[in-house]
C-alpha cells in the first residue's frame, strides 16, 4: 500500500493519514469472483480510479482530469447492451443509470476499473465513489462520502491512487 491508496475499513475509508466515514453496498463486500450485477454489494480487491466525472453546474476547481457530466450521458447497466458498465447517450435503448441526476448523489463521480473497459457481462457496473444521500445510509454498490470529503479526496487523488476493499 502506498499513502495515495484508499482503504476501506472498518472504520471508515483512510487515505493521507486521515479517516473519513463512508457507506458501502446495502450487500456487504463480497469477493471479486462473487460479485454479479444488480446484487448491491461491493467488490473486495484493488481497484485503481480510472476517472473523475463532475457537474459543471454545481461543481468548480476540480482537477483538469475532471470530465464534465452532460445533460444526456448515462451510464449502461444492461449486460445484453455492447456498452455495458460504460457510458452512453441518451437516448440509450438498454438499461443504464443517468449521471446527471436531480439529486447531488453523482455530482462528482469518480470512477473505478472494476470489470471496466472490457466488461465481462453480468459481473457488475458502475462501482463508484460518489457522494451518500446520508450517513449510514447503503448504496447499491459503490463507497459513498459525505460531499465535502468526496471534494477533498478528489482532490488529492492521482493516477496511481487505488481503492482498495477487503473483504
């Protein structure tokens, strides 16, 4: 481990010496092999940060890297779709998640290799970091933050910073 990596404990998610409170998926960490679309768990492993999406909106001064989430860009969550756990636009005849939501849950949005960029269908998209919609509260996959955390981290992060999720 180096200190760029974010480790997901017990008590929270470390990074740069500091702890920060986080959710993860309303299934628990499930190993890599175990981990199917659709089953809200958190893939234990290493994952690498592979990108950073933001609302130009409601977001500003974020690193150059940041890539700013349009009106029509989705997210494919639909094994059967050539562009499964990648983005798409709407309008998108498969199942997909919409990245600009009305609430601030996908605002800043960084992205991980999990089963990404040749996915394998059925093995689970979209494991983000992404701001929760409260303390406590379980998301369908991902590692959560409070807003202001999400933004330090974001950040602070670099090409070599990892995710990493035991289990």
């Amino acid at each position: 481990m180096t200190p760029l990596d974010l480790v997901v404990t017990p008590r929270g998610t470390r990074f740069l010496g500091r702890y920060f409170p986080c959710t993860i998926g309303r299934g628990g960490i499930v190993p890599a092999a175990a981990k199917r679309e659709g089953d809200g768990a958190t893939p234990a492993g290493v994952h690498r940060i592979v990108g950073m999406l933001y609302r130009p909106d409601r977001l500003a001064h974020l690193p150059d890297w940041a890539l700013p989430i349009g009106p029509s860009d989705l997210w494919s969550d639909d094994s059967a779709d050539p562009d499964y756990n990648l983005t798409a636009r709407a309008p998108h005849r498969f199942s997909h998640e919409k990245l600009r939501r009305a609430d601030p849950l996908y605002d800043l949005v960084l992205i991980t290799d999990w089963n990404w960029p040749h996915a394998e269908p059925g093995r689970g998209s979209a494991i983000f970091l992404h701001a929760w919609r409260r303390p406590g509260y379980p998301t369908a996959g991902c590692v959560a933050f409070a807003p202001q955390n999400l933004r330090w981290i974001a950040q602070r992060i670099r090409p070599q910073t990892r995710l990493i999720v035991r289990a």
